[in-house]
C-alpha cells in the first residue's frame, strides 16, 4: 500500500465525514420520534393503530434500504401531485431524501426495540405506582422509562451504528459522504483497495467511539453493574 497516497485519501474523505455524521444523527433523531409513536401505536389497544404500525414495520423492515432509497428519491419524482405540492422542494433534494429513506427505515427497526423496552418493565410496579396515586405520565416518566430505556438501549445502540453503515448508501444518489468521496476517488485512479481499506477504517473508527459511548451510558443506567464502593475505616468506625 502506498503510505503517501493512503494519507492523501484519508485527508479527502475526513473532509466527508461531517455529512456522515449529520445524516446519520438527523436521520436516527428523527427515526426516534416515530419509532415511539410507532411503539405506543402497537401497545394502545386501537385495533386500527395497531394494524397501520405493524403493516408499517412489515413494509420497512421487509424490504432492502436500497430500494426505499430508489423509491423516495426517484420513484416520487414521477408523480404530478408531488412534484405540484409544497413538499416538492423538499423532496427534490437528495439530502433530504436519504434522510427521509433512512429515517422511515431506522423507525421501524427502533420502534421494536422501543416496544420490546416498555413491555419489559414489570405490570406489578405500574400497579404499585397507581396505587401509591401517581398519574399515568408520573408512572411512565418515573418508572415505566427509566427501566425501559436500560432494556432498550443495547438493541439501539446496535440500530444506531447500522445507521451509520447504512449512510453509505446515500451516495448512489450523487451525496458525497464518505463513500460518494470514495467513489469518486476509485474513478480518478482505480485504486480501490487503498481507497476502500482506509474507508473501512474511518467507519471503523466511528463505530468504535459510538460503542464505547453506548457502553458507558449503559454503565451509567445500571448501577447494579457497578462494583460496590469501598467503605473507609473512618466511616466502619461510625457505623459500628
């Protein structure tokens, strides 16, 4: 591998790393509000929003990223209403396309995990609280989401660092993120094991902060994992 060049790359595609970054983060911001509507969808006990979210994550998690891609962004473009209406604007740009696609997918993969995290809090703690007079946003705010979160946050942690790989798919509609950078770079010089390896590894390294990150807020949510503090002598004296 040729050092100098693998260093020029590296520079080329850091420069693309902010659009990375900002698709994913908006997309999986997003993906997360509709995933909870989804969710709370699936667990009210209304026949008809049940059926639209399950129908909804059967649609997205049925089918391949790259065709919900190809649907936004070339498949809308071919209908006079859309390209008419105020969202054409919108609509016509590829950011907010990919976006769209990878936050309508991400929602239906995340709205499980949020599903699976709520269903996981015990119901005699629910009727605990209820019994102790806490309304339904108390209970939900002090005991149903906290133990939720902790169930769900390993699961969407993983969906999250699948968002970051699935922003590479953004550059088959002209974005040039870090793989677009890539892309483009392989047509100049058709050097794709350098261009590629130190691709790899810039996600690599993305992926590497972002798990460190959930494993620490993991660590910070479940103090029951954490190692009991050393008493010192001092205080043994005053307790004994």
């Amino acid at each position: 591998m040729d050092i100098k060049f693998a260093l020029e790359t590296f520079l080329s595609l850091v420069s693309a790393l902010p659009l990375t970054i900002e698709l994913a983060v908006t997309s999986v911001a997003l993906g997360s509000v509709l995933a909870m509507l989804l969710a709370l969808s699936r667990l009210s006990g209304i026949l008809v929003l049940d059926l639209f979210a399950r129908a909804y994550v059967f649609l997205f998690r049925g089918t391949p990223l790259l065709v919900q891609i190809f649907l936004i962004y070339y498949g809308l473009s071919q209908f006079p209403a859309v390209r008419h209406s105020i969202f054409w604007p919108v609509l016509r740009e590829p950011y907010w396309c990919a976006v769209l696609a990878l936050m309508l997918n991400t929602a239906a993969y995340a709205s499980e995990i949020i599903r699976g995290g709520l269903l996981s809090v015990p119901h005699g703690q629910v009727e605990a609280a209820r019994a102790c007079g806490m309304g339904r946003l108390m209970i939900f705010r002090r005991i149903v989401a906290p133990q939720a979160l902790r169930q769900a946050l390993p699961g969407y942690g993983n969906e999250v660092i699948s968002m970051i790989k699935a922003t590479s798919l953004a550059s088959i509609i002209t974005l040039m993120e870090v793989t677009g950078v890539a892309a483009r770079i392989i047509s100049e010089t058709y050097r794709v094991i350098e261009v590629f390896v130190v691709a790899g590894a810039i996600y690599l390294a993305i992926n590497f902060i972002l798990t460190r990150l959930v494993a620490f807020a993991e660590h910070r949510l479940n103090p029951q994992s954490r190692p009991p503090l050393a008493i010192s002598g001092a205080l043994k004296g005053e307790m004994q």
